[in-house]
C-alpha cells in the first residue's frame, strides 16, 4: 500500500513540473493545448493548474480563440514569482544584480568600492544588497537568497575560498560574506558563474562551452552537458595560466608565459589609466600604440583559443571586461583563428558573450533559481 501511494506521490510531482516546464518554456498555453502536448486527463491538468496559481507561479494570461470558436483562457509562467540577487566583487567595485527566473537581469547597481578584507567591506555589501532591494522596491519574501561571484576557486561544497591571490581572500568562507546579508549566501568562482549564465541564455542548443573571462586577470570555465566540469580540486578551466610562451612574461602564480600577462584587461588599459572604455576609443581614432597593442593582444588570445578548441571541440565564449567590446573585433580574431585551425573549416565556434559587465553578478544568482526550478 506504501509502495502505492509513493509511486502516485511520484507521478502527481512527476505531471506538476512537467505542466511548469512547459508554460516555462512557451508564452501561453491553454489548459487544452497543456492536456494535448503532455497526454494529461483534464481532471489532473486543471488540478495542477489551479495549485500553481494558488502559489503564484503561473496567472491567467487572457484568451485565446479556440478552432471550435470557443474563447479559452490561457496560462502564463510568472517571471518574477520568485527573484535572486548576485553580487560581484572585484578589486574596485562591487556590482549587484536582480534576476528573475527567467535568468533576465531586472535590476543592476555598480559601485566603485575598493575591497578590503574587513568588517566594514561586509558591512557595504548587506549595504548593497540592501539598496538594490529598496531601490526597485523588491518585495523580500520573494527573494530566493544572494549569490556572491569571487576572483578565487572554491571548495568542493561552496563554502570556502581555497585559492584566492588576486584579492588575498584565501580561507574566507560564506559565513564571512554573509555577515550582514539576511538571506540564503553562497560563494562562487567568477567565471564559472559567468559561463553558467552565459550557456543558460542558450540552453537546449549548446550544451557544451568554455568561457574566456577576459577582465583585469583571466578566467575561465568549462561546461560539459550542462554542467560546470570542476576538477578533482576545483582549478579547471583556468585558462589564465595556460602557458603560450615558456620563459615569458612573468605571471602573478609564479610562472612564466602565461595568458594572464598577455591577455588580461590590463595589458589595453596600460596606455589609458586604467580605462578600457578610453583603450577602445584610442583604437577606433586610429593611435598607432593602441593598435599595436590591441594587434599583439588578438594574436596571444588566438594561440589560447586554439589550444582550447583542440582540447575541447565546443563553442567558445568570450566574457569579461575586453568580451563586452569584442563583437566589432570577432571577425579580426577570426581571421588570425583561421591560419591557426587544424580541423574546422572556419572559426565560427568564437562567439561573443551575450551578457556584458552583469555577468559575473547574474551567475552567480543563478544558482538559486535553477534549485528553485528543479524543486517545482
Ligand atoms: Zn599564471
């Protein structure tokens, strides 16, 4: 009898996500256009439906004319049901961001804050999470938790950074980011988060990808089936210290001729104070010093894609600070790509990132929507 009422318990959430994915997928359906495409009685349609408007995940959307002439009602997943904050720390800034379940961003704030590792930076970042909240008056019971992107590689259990130089946050752990934030906190890599929002605004047609995070040091993310492919230790994908040129430039892990030096926001940024925005103006008005280092930066970034394509044989994203600018330079870097190529026939795989300086922040929310979904 046990055994009966589990498997029916099974089926009934089994029918319920199957009527949630579907009006998750589609604009509006009709409880007859639900019933057709999942092979449903009326009965169980009809009561699933009624549950998950009780709940607010879905609302009747209008009316839709049906072949018998009939006006049906139809049925609509609610974006904003439910919504997740994300936060990315960096060395200067921290920049916040609201999404809904959908993965769209709805709300985004940038503040230019130096870190510190200090009570006082924590204190900031309840304050941001804070203001973003009030700012676009977000009611709080709809908030699913905060998502925090950092510069470091993380334990196995998300909850500890177990390398962390670029901002020297080695040990700090969830509990330290979550002193001053009033709901569910977890931490993640940077580009893993990146890559994950990056390959979730495709879903269905790319399931595999790596991600170039091409800001003020290098990073990078591996997706296989749609899953972040960790490593035993949690260091895949760091592109950033794959070596192009032994006994090169020295990188900030120790070594020599890593992509980092050579491919890091910075290398542009050198002749423009810092500003990448400035680098890119300096390119377009034709300065001869910012196009031989933008020439030289496309040639080093080429030689890293190429390892990673013949490794990987899957899209390649370009993310970061330098990928918010890379779509008017895609066809150049393709053009160096194609005399590097040994098995395609162009280099079509290189794509820019759909998600510019929000990325980082959007990811690492993201965590909290996709456990929201699957529990549904
Ligand atoms: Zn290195």
């Amino acid at each position: 009898m046990d055994r009966i009422l589990t498997a029916n318990k099974k089926i009934k959430k089994t029918n319920r996500s199957q009527i949630f994915n579907l009006l998750y997928k589609k604009d509006s359906l009709s409880k007859r256009d639900i019933q057709l495409q999942l092979g449903l009685s009326l009965p169980t349609v009809t009561q699933h439906l009624t549950d998950l408007l009780n709940e607010g995940l879905i609302f009747q959307n209008g009316y839709m004319r049906n072949t018998g002439g009939r006006n049906a009602i139809t049925y609509s997943f609610k974006d904003d049901a439910k919504l997740a904050i994300g936060l990315d720390i960096t060395r200067h800034h921290i920049t916040a961001v609201v999404i809904n379940l959908q993965g769209a961003v709805i709300a985004q704030l940038r503040i230019r804050y130096t870190f510190e590792r200090t009570d006082t930076y924590l204190r900031r970042l309840g304050e941001v999470v804070n203001q973003i909240i009030s700012e676009n008056a977000i009611d709080i019971s709809r908030v699913l938790g905060v998502g925090v992107g950092l510069p470091g590689l993380t334990n196995a259990s998300y909850d500890r950074i177990v390398y962390g130089k670029i901002l020297d946050i080695e040990d700090s752990t969830t509990e330290d980011y979550s002193r001053y934030i009033h709901f569910p906190v977890r931490i993640f890599n940077d580009a893993n988060a990146a890559c994950d929002i990056e390959l979730y605004s495709t879903t269905n047609t790319k399931p595999n990808g790596f991600y170039i995070m091409l800001s003020n040091n290098v990073g990078g993310a591996i997706f296989i089936n749609d899953s972040v492919y960790t490593g035993d230790d949690f260091r895949s994908g760091e592109i950033g210290h794959l070596n192009i040129h032994p006994g090169g430039l020295r990188c900030y892990c120790g070594q020599r001729g890593c992509v980092d030096p050579y491919c890091s926001a910075t290398v542009l940024t050198a002749i423009s104070d810092g500003n990448l925005n400035q680098f890119f103006e300096l390119l377009e008005q034709g300065d001869q010093t910012a196009q031989s280092i933008w020439s030289a930066y496309l040639q080093h970034l080429a030689l890293a894609i190429r390892n990673v394509r013949v490794l990987f044989d899957c899209p390649i994203i370009i993310g970061g600070y330098v990928g918010a600018y890379i779509d008017k330079y895609l066809d150049e870097l393709k053009q160096i790509l194609d005399t590097y190529n040994s098995f395609d026939k162009n280099s079509d795989y290189v794509v820019a990132c759909k998600y510019k300086t929000e990325s980082i922040a959007a990811g690492a929310a993201l965590y909290f929507v996709k456990k929201f979904l699957s529990a549904i």
